[in-house]
C-alpha cells in the first residue's frame, strides 16, 4: 500500500484528504500543520510520498520544500494548493516538488497523481502546463545562472527525457522502449549529469528552457 504524509494548515483540509484517500487505498502515515512540523514526521514515518500545501503560516511549502532538499530528504513531494500561479509553480518545481495540482482534482486524479509519484515518475495539472512551459521558456535557465552548459544527449537518451517529460516512471518508460529498467535508470542518470539537474524534474525544466524539448 501506498504510504503518503499529508501537510496542510487547515485541520478540516487534512482530515478530508485522509478519509478520500484512505477509501482508495492510500495510508495516510502522518500529518502536519507546518514545514517545521512536516519534517519530522516525514522523518519519521518515511513515506512514499508527500502531499505539501504551498500557503501556510510560519514555514510554508516552498520552505519546506528547501529544507528537504538541504537535508537530502528524497521523498517524492506533490503539491496540492489552491494557487494557480505560475510563479508559485515555478518556485515549487525549481525548489524539488516533483508534482503540481490544484485542489479541485478528482479522487481518482490524485491517487493516480501520488502512484506515478510513488512509481518515480513527475506530474504537472494540465490545466496549467501550458502556462508553465511559456514561463519556463522566456525565464531564466531552472539550474540557475552558473550553472553548466548542458552537454549533447544521445537520441536514445533524447527518447527516455520525453518520456520523463510526460510523467513517465521507469517501468513504464522501460516498457515503452523495450528495454530493462536499470537501463532506463543509467540513462536517467546520464541525463541528469549532461544536464546538470539534481532531479528529473529540474531536468525537463532545464531541457524545455533550452530547447532540447519542444
């Protein structure tokens, strides 16, 4: 059974979520109110995945999200706000949110959402990718301004990245190709280096602002 750690400020949101999932057959591991909060009990319970509001008081998502990162916290975060806002999005995805999706999904649209995250893969609502991908394109280089030129994919490398772009996990992208899952993992892991990403998404970011994507 999937395992996820619920963090949002608002008691009634929290339980809501917990008592949908629950009926999907998603555990509910921990709860939390705040960033501050939230790191302890990811720490502790060791989720699959988390599921982090953006606006909250004291520490919020975007400081959450850092702190994790700071900490070489992995677990896989998917955003679930109420803001569609491009620069939140962009913010959240930049600082290691491996997924984005406004509150107004469908159960079945979030337990898919949390599976492929739990899976390894990446996703972004629809309703806002197309914004996100202009943003991403006229702002500056996601890795940030020193960072490496990115170094020449291969074609097959250029096939695994598309397919990560589209929210793909590695099973699923093995499958696709034909070929076996730790050689998707060893290509991933080329991508990243000649792309100077610290994850998959900041590589589809990097990949888009480039142009290597279309």
């Amino acid at each position: 059974m999937t395992r996820v750690v619920v963090v949002d400020d608002q008691t009634l949101v929290r339980q809501g979520i917990r008592s949908l999932l629950e009926v999907a057959g998603v555990e509910v591991a921990g709860e939390a109110d705040d960033g501050l909060a939230a790191i302890e009990v990811i720490v502790a319970a060791g989720p699959d995945v988390v599921l982090l509001d953006l606006r909250m008081p004291r520490y919020d998502g975007i400081w959450t999200l850092e702190r994790l990162r700071e900490r070489g916290i992995e677990t896989p975060v998917l955003v679930l706000t109420t803001f569609n806002d491009d620069t939140l999005v962009l913010q959240a995805l930049r600082a290691g949110a491996r997924g984005y999706l406004l509150k107004d999904v469908t159960l079945e649209q979030l337990t898919r959402a949390v599976r492929t995250l739990a899976d390894g893969g990446t996703l972004v609502a629809p309703s806002i990718t197309d914004r996100l991908l202009r943003a991403i394109r006229s702002g500056p280089p996601p890795a940030g301004g020193d960072a490496a030129p990115a170094q020449e994919l291969t074609e097959r490398e250029l096939e695994v990245l598309r397919l990560v772009a589209e929210g793909y996990a590695n099973r699923e992208i093995a499958r696709a190709l034909f070929l076996a899952e730790g050689t998707v993992k060893n290509h991933v892991s080329a991508i990243l280096l000649k792309l100077d990403a610290r994850d998959r998404t900041n590589a589809v970011l990097r990949a888009l602002h480039e142009g290597i994507l279309r």
